[in-house]
C-alpha cells in the first residue's frame, strides 16, 4: 500500500446533503472538510480514511484499500462509526458536538460542530516564550480545565474514553469555551488488533497501559486522567512530561513537581502527581474525585469554586498569536 495521503473531495462535491467547501485537515486517520448543510450554515466534516490501509486517487470518491488490510481497515471503520454514535448523544459545551455520522463511499463521515480558535497548545508555545518563572497562571489553569474536565465527566458517563487528550486536542474558541476535540477510538481498535503498523498513542500524554498490545482491558477513565494530568503540567513548565516507558526507567516528575511548588499550588502540583502515578490503581478512580481535588484551597482543606476564566486573558493571547485584531481566524479541527 502506497504511504501516499489519500487525495480530497474536490471542493463542490455534494455528499450526504452537504456540500464540501475545501479541505481542512489532513492526519493520519482521515481527512477533515469544511462544508455547508442544505441551509447554507459550515461544519467540519471528518472522513475516516486511515493513511497506513488505503489510499485514494485525485477525483475518485472510494478509497482503495489492499485485499490484506481489509480486515484492519474494517475494523476502525467500524470502531469510529460507532464513537461518532455515541458522541452525538453528547450535547455539552466542552465536547466537540457531533451533528450527524453516515456511510458512504465505503468510509464513515462524521457532521461536527464547525469551530474556529486556536488550541491549548498554540497558548501554551507562545506563553512560555515570555520566559518568565511561570508560563499559565494559576488560576486560568484551573478555570481551564474545570471546563474540560465537566466535558470529560459527560464522556465517561456516556461510556466513552477520550484516550488522545493533549493540548493539541483542547481548542480555546474565538468565544472563549475550552473543547476537547479528536477522539481516538478508532485509533486504540486498530492498535488492539495488533498489527497496524504505526503507534497510536502521544508520547508524554499516553499512560503506560497504553503501550501494551494486550491493552484493551487495561483502559478506563484513569487513562484519560494520566492525560490530564500530563496537560496540567504541560501548562505550567511550557513542554510535556517525560514519556511513560522513560518514567518507568527513571522518574523525574517528583523532582520536577517538587521545584514547581515554588510556584504552584501544593494542591495543583499534587493533582499533577496523582493523575501521572505510573499505577493506574493508584490515580483518581474518577472525573469528579480530581475535579474536587483541583477545587480544594490550600489554606484550609475547604473546597471552593475555581475562579472564572478571564475573556480577557485568551483575547490578549490571541493578539501575540495573530496580530492586534485579536481575530484568529484559524480553523481548529481534529485532524484524525
């Protein structure tokens, strides 16, 4: 199979009553097409056409995928049909809205919610260039991912992982709400099969269990906290954590997190180092048992509300990152 991308939809071409405007996106898992719906208004739509099984030539709609890959190409089709289903019984603020799934063209198409902004991780680059002794306060941090992690909590009740979250994965909208976005179910059912060919997992956010062939079993909300905790730190050092197989060998994050409480809460530092146990008996058993954990004040043990994330602090972002209109005029989507 050719390690050639699959070519786009032209622009203009009608599918499932939509219309493509152009392409957006292109990973190794699909493409992403901006298009409009039969009432003029944009979405993004995502097209699963994994890189590694198939490939598709310029103006022609079904991709081809070699008689031998079948089976794997099969099988993530069918694992992201079904998170697309699932996803779009979600309706939440910090979850990327699901609007419509449909096959066609021997593929899957996901209808999302169209999105512009920038991502935690354009915030956190430009942030740390500053280089001074913190890179996102304190408090934005927190507001930050109480947003998230409400989001979260919904996925998990809904019976879904996430199990790619990053801050390349957290878009901060032009209107100030913090979206997980790319989620990697079709990825982790390829990677369980065993013999897809590339690694499924972000090194830094992944948590041990999954690097593991036999993973399957072994996932659970934990994982998806291991990455939270990994983005937490992310925000306050500027750069990720060590990888887990690095960890396991040797472990820096204790040292790392003990002279980030110079600057961070011991709560926050402690939260860190909770959600990374290389253990994952040993992390949050839940969403909720970290969202009280960040909610706790130092000062007397007493949980309090996180404080309001400014519109103010992503605006002045937005104007280092693009200029004084303070517009990003970015499209943020998952890239597959």
């Amino acid at each position: 199979m050719s390690k050639t991308r699959p070519a786009p939809l032209p622009a203009d071409t009608l599918i499932g009553g939509y219309r493509i405007v152009r392409l957006l996106a292109a990973g190794g898992f699909g493409l992403v097409y901006l298009a409009r719906d039969a009432n003029g208004l944009p979405v993004a739509i995502k097209e699963y056409l994994p890189t590694a099984l198939c490939t598709r030539a310029p103006g022609q709609r079904l991709p081809q995928v070699a008689p031998d890959k079948q089976a794997l190409y099969r099988l993530g089709l069918r694992s992201f049909f079904e998170e697309g289903k699932a996803l779009a019984q979600i309706a939440h603020p910090a979850v990327v809205g699901v609007q419509n799934f449909f096959r066609a063209n021997d593929t899957v198409y996901l209808v999302m919610d169209y999105l512009q902004g920038a991502s935690l991780q354009d915030y956190i680059v430009v942030a740390r260039q500053r280089q001074q002794q913190y890179v996102l306060q304190e408090g934005t941090i927190r507001a930050l991912f109480d947003e998230v992690l409400r989001g979260l909590r919904i996925v998990h009740q809904h019976g879904l992982l996430h199990l790619d979250i990053k801050p390349a994965n957290i878009l901060i909208t032009d209107d100030n709400r913090a979206v997980l976005i790319d989620f990697g179910a079709a990825r982790q059912a390829l990677q369980r099969d065993g013999a897809y060919p590339r690694p499924m997992y972000t090194p830094g956010f992944a948590a041990p269990e999954m690097y593991r062939r036999e993973a399957a079993g072994q996932l659970g909300p934990w994982t998806d906290l291991y990455a939270i905790g990994a983005c937490l730190y992310s925000c306050m050092v500027g750069y990720p954590p060590h990888d887990a197989p690095q960890r396991q060998q040797q472990d820096r994050l204790p040292a790392s997190l003990a002279r980030l409480r110079a600057i961070y809460s011991d709560a926050l530092c402690e939260a860190v180092r909770w959600c990374m146990m290389l253990d994952a008996s040993s992390r949050p058993p839940s969403v909720y048992a970290l969202q009280r954990e960040l909610a706790r004040d130092d000062g007397d043990g007493d949980e309090t509300a996180p404080p309001p994330a400014p519109p103010s602090f992503w605006q002045r972002w937005r104007r280092r990152l693009w200029g004084a209109s303070g517009v990003s005029n970015h499209d943020s989507v998952s890239t597959a």
